[in-house]
C-alpha cells in the first residue's frame, strides 16, 4: 500500500524523504504558501529531519515521536542527545542534535522576546519571564544571578553553579566576584527545583541568608531569590522570607 503522505515514492535506499512527498503535502511548500505557523508541530520536526526510517515516513517519525511524549514538544526538548539516540533508534547523532539545537533556538528567542519586552526588572513576575528558559527542562539544579543597574536594567545572566536533581553546590564567594566585577548595584539570585516543588529547603533559607550577608557587606542589594520549576516559580520576597 502506497503511503498516504506520498506520491510514489522512491524506497529502493529504504528511507522516506520530504522531496518523495506529493508538492501539495510538502511541510516546505506549505509553509511558503500559507506562512511558517501555519505548520503542525510534526511538520516542523519534519523539516528538520529530512528524511524518515527504512519503512517509516518522515511525518511518521515525527507523529511518532510527538505522541511517545503525550504530543508536548517541551517533553521532546527535555531529552538529551544520548537519550534522544536511544530513545528513537535509526536517529544518529546529527540529526539529534539538529532537533533539540533548533528547540533550544526557540526557547531562547522566547527569552529574549520577553527581555526586550521588560527592560526594567522590577517584580518578580518580569525577572522570571526573563532568565525561566535557562531552567526550562532542566532534570538537574542550577543556579544563576541577575546583576542590575542602578536604574534596575540586566547587567548580565550568570550560572554560578551546576548541580545533581536534588542539589548544587554555590560559592558565595564568586557571586560576590561576579556583582564586583560587573559594577551591579543589585541582584536577583535563581535556582530550580527538578522535582517541582516550590517549597525552599533548609538548605535554600541558609544560602539566601549567606549571600545577603555576603552582598550586604559591598552594598550590593539582594532584591529576591526566586525558585522555578516548570509549573511556576517561588519568590523570597514575595513572601517575606527575603533576610533584611
């Protein structure tokens, strides 16, 4: 039986390619005709691809890959290469790296859509639509500072720390270094929770608490430390838990 996304398609090398596809069901010329947003999410993976498995068709492939993570395309950029590879056998490592190269393209152009938009970071609400694609996905902890100017503008975004699931390790020392070094007035300390909770451990309440010390001491303000996960987001200062 003759695919459905193809007109007579060549399968003598085994593989399904978007060129076999008939001109009307081809992702490219779609796009051309109607707009790039005018394609579905396994037509976007589609042009990526190229080309499908021996038997499979490229829309197959991507169909098929979407529904294994329940059709949320933000499941399928949370996958590392290695993953990716092992996960969807025939797909090497080039075209792994091209999906979620091009996923992670997206996340940040979100990113920086939302900075131009908030170019002033005063509440919580605008610091998180600005730094939450660094944590978007992540399966460990990281941890990352937003240095600011007096007038409140992104000096810059630094990742201090890279951890486990459950834990990373933060040298006050370099936060300190880095706020110096980049004449902030003050900062906005981040980090993630793996697991999705938003409540702060022990061990968050007594970092928060070294670092205002420490950023007190060379009249640096702490103006938040702010938890994300990928439902949402925690802020100390929203919920008077930031130490004076």
């Amino acid at each position: 039986m003759t695919d459905r996304y193809y007109k007579a398609p060549d399968t003598s090398a085994g593989h399904y390619m978007i060129r076999d596809m008939a001109e009307e069901q081809r992702p490219r010329e779609k796009a051309l005709r109607q707009g790039i947003k005018s394609l579905s999410n396994a037509e976007l993976l589609a042009i990526l691809f190229g080309t499908g498995l021996r038997g499979k068709s490229v829309l197959q492939l991507s169909d098929e890959i979407l529904a294994d993570n329940g059709n949320h395309i933000s499941k399928v950029a949370r996958l590392s290469i290695r993953d990716f590879m092992n996960r969807y056998k025939g797909i090497g490592e080039a075209k792994a790296i091209s999906i979620l190269a091009a996923l992670e393209l997206g996340s940040r152009s979100v990113a920086d859509a939302a900075s131009l938009s908030h170019p002033v970071i005063n509440c919580s609400e605008s610091a998180v639509n600005v730094m939450k694609h660094h944590f978007s996905n992540l399966p460990h902890e990281e941890f990352w500072i937003m240095l600011l100017s007096q007038a409140g503008k992104v000096l810059r975004e630094i990742c201090v720390s890279r951890g486990g699931i459950n834990l990373t390790a933060v040298d006050v020392k370099i936060i300190l270094k880095h706020a110096i070094e980049n004449y902030a007035t003050s900062m906005i300390l981040f980090h993630n929770h793996p697991s999705g909770t938003l409540v702060p451990s022990p061990q968050d309440d007594n970092l928060t608490r070294r670092i205002c010390t420490g950023a007190k001491a060379i009249d640096v303000r702490v103006n938040d430390h702010i938890i994300i996960t990928d439902g949402g987001y925690y802020s100390y200062h929203g919920n008077g838990r930031l130490p004076d």
